[in-house]
C-alpha cells in the first residue's frame, strides 16, 4: 500500500460514487485476514484458535500496520452463546512480501469486491422508492415461467402471474411495466414488474393527461380486467375542469395512447360522485339507467333499466356489471323495468292478508199481513184451524171428543 493507492481509490470514489471510507475499511478487514492465514503457514504448529490480527491503513499516506491480538472466549452480553474478546494485542512487523505480492493481490480482490457490492447497493436504493412507478424495458428472455426486461442497470422480472394472457410478447420489443416490489437478492437487487396491475393504467393516464399529474384531476378509483376492458371513476378538484374530457383528450388523442399501450384494452372513463346512487349509475356507462335503489345495511344496490337497456348495462358475460360493481364496491342487482313490474304486480297477492269471514246474520222475516177472511168462512174464526194445515195430537184428539160421547 503506498500514496498511489490512496490516489486510485479517491478517483474511484469520484467516478463510481463508492465511499473512500468504504473501501478503506474493507481493505483493512481483508489485510487483516489475509496477514492471519500467511502467519498459520509460517507457524503451522500454534494455536491460532485464540490468536486475532488487526490492519489499520493510513488514510494519507497508505502505510500498513498489523497488530496481533490475544483473544479470550467469554459469555455474550445477551446471554446466549460465547464470544470471544481482545484481553491484549501487539503490533508485529510486516515484512516486504507480504506487502508487495499478498497485500496486492488482496487489494485487487477487495476493491473488485467492493465495487460490485457498491453497484448493487446504488442499483436498490435506486428503484427500491420506485415502487408504484411506470419504467420502460426491453424484452431480453422469454420462458414458460416469466420474462426478462432489460432496464438498463439492472434486469427485470415479468412473472407469468402478472402477465396479460393476450398478449404477446417478442424479443428486443420496448415494453411498459409497473414495478410491483424490489428486494436485495443474492446477485443484486431483483425487480418484480406486472403489466395486469390496475396502477399501470393509473400510472398511465398520470403520464398523459398533464391535469393529473399537477392534481386538477384525480383517480379515483380503477377497475380492470387485464387485456379486455377496464373502467376508471375520476373527479375534478377544480369546478371548471371536466374531469372527464380531460382524460379523454382532444378526439380521444390522450386515451387513445393509453389503449395503444394496452394493446387495445377497451377503457371507460366515467365521472364520479359522493352520492352512490350517481356513482352507481356512471359505473354503469354506457348503459342508460332509469333508478337506482341501495340498501347501506347490506351494501347492495339495485338499478332499473330500460328493457332496451338490460344487455348492454349486464355487458358480455356480465363484464360490465362486474367492473361497475369493482369501481363503486357495492353489489349491484340490475332489473329491466318489466322485470320491476311484474314483480310490483306478484308482491299485492303473495303478501293478501288472511281476512276472517264475518259471522252470518239471520234476517228476521217481516211480517206478512193476512187477508180478513169473510163472513160465515169457518177459517175466519179465532181458533177454527186451516182445512189444509195440519193437526197436532192435541188438536186431534179435541176434535175427535163429540163422537165419542154420542
């Protein structure tokens, strides 16, 4: 070690960004270690179980200095586990060998060490805020299992989980990705992307429609379904700005880039609303809706169309009511106007209330005034019974009493 080193390691703190502390403290630790294993092969015979070695490297003028430590096994200070402590050290004379060919070669070793490890270092802290952020790469590899875009630096990784199904993708091809997640790996930092996930198509419309950006316009809420049709609820900040127009862009210049992005994902940009009546309708687009009914208690909405209206608010295979009911995140039940008032009609006679019957009344009969007989007519007298009605026993047996006596 000499002044010459200490000039290239401060150049190279200049160009590669690598602290000189950095590399100084490393190339300590590896003289250290590096003195530790010529002096085993110079005394094969000692003990160098509790024999250490510490390097200090002039920071001016690049001389090294070697001290011999006498170690000591003792318990950790948390408890567990022994550790071993410096109860004495020495310093030792370095001799011309060690410094020329062994320090040398352990320099290059440690400094190649350490510009890798710095480089990976730089390259996380680089992306590891960038989490939620758009970046562009290029299609480097394509297997089964995921698929390599080059960012430059550093590589990214396209699982097959976060790919969309439709879409192809082709060696040497720029591609758009949103970054899902960045942890230190073994070989550098390692970069998880997703072309389905709902932020690359709000990172999408932040990148292309300036109001977004500057926050006259806000996201609300997105819902998509990766390569099909998405929809996206947005709102004004400011009451002159329709929120809507602003994505849409002059003759849907601004969308447009977006769906060319996405391949020709279907986008529907809609206005949203603190009532979630209004909300619920929007989500609907382009459907007309005629009412829209929601219970808070249970979360579920229902909407009435038109019967024209029906199949085009259900979507094909109920896609759009599906992504309607993901943007607001409420549960929506649609019904055609027929369907409401057929069942308006079916409700009257299944809930008729039991009625009791009344009780019958018996109608007293009026009376009927009789005809006065005239005179001489034996029916005419008071107690002389009607020839044609008949007689009781008593009555029989009165009238058969004057034959009996004669």
């Amino acid at each position: 070690m000499n002044a010459e080193m200490i000039a290239a390691l401060r150049e190279l703190e200049r160009e590669k960004g690598i602290a000189f502390e950095t590399i100084l403290r490393g190339l300590e630790e590896a003289m250290a270690s590096a003195y530790k294993t010529w002096w085993k092969q110079e005394n094969p015979t000692a003990d160098d179980e509790f024999v250490g070695f510490r390097a200090v490297i002039d920071p001016e003028t690049g001389d090294l200095r070697i001290w011999q430590q006498e170690l000591e096994e003792v318990d950790a200070e948390d408890g567990e586990g022994l550790e071993m402590k410096v109860i004495g050290e020495a310093e030792v004379d370095v001799t011309d060998d060690f410094k020329g060919r062994i320090g040398a070669q352990t320099a290059k070793q440690v400094i190649f060490q350490k510009l890798r490890d710095a480089e990976r270092e730089m390259t996380y802290e680089e992306f590891a805020g960038r989490e939620g952020d758009v970046v562009t790469g290029i299609v480097q590899q394509q297997e089964r299992r995921y698929t390599l875009l080059d960012l430059g630096k550093v590589e990214a990784l396209l699982p097959q989980a976060e790919q969309v199904p439709s879409e192809p993708y082709r060696h040497g091809e720029r591609l758009k990705a949103y970054i899902t997640e960045v942890r230190k790996g073994t070989k550098g930092p390692q970069i998880v992307v997703s072309r389905s996930h709902p932020g690359l198509l709000k990172s999408m419309f932040a990148l292309e429609v300036p109001e977004i950006a500057e926050g006259i316009v806000e996201i609300k809420a997105v819902a998509r379904e990766p390569g099909h049709r998405s929809k996206i609820a947005v709102a004004s900040n400011e009451p002159g700005v329709d929120p809507v127009g602003a994505c849409v862009g002059p003759k849907g210049s601004r969308v447009r880039m977006v769906v060319n992005e996405l391949r020709g994902e279907k986008i529907d940009v809609v206005p949203w609303s603190a009532n979630p009546g209004e909300f619920v309708a929007n989500a609907l687009q382009p459907a007309k809706v005629k009412e829209v009914r929601t219970d808070e208690a249970t979360g579920t909405a229902q909407v009435i169309v038109p019967d024209y209206q029906l199949s085009l608010a259900i979507g094909k295979e109920g896609q759009n009511a599906r992504l309607a009911a993901r943007l607001t995140g409420w549960r929506i039940d649609i019904k055609s106007e027929t369907q409401v008032s057929d069942e308006g009609r079916a409700v009257p006679a299944a809930v008729t209330p039991k009625v009791e019957p009344a009780p019958a009344v018996v109608e007293q009969p009026e009376p009927v005034e009789q005809p006065q007989p005239a005179p001489g007519d034996p029916r005419g007298e008071p107690n002389a019974p009607s020839p044609d009605s008949p007689q009781t026993p008593d009555e029989a047996a009165t009238a058969e009493a004057p034959a009996a006596t004669e």
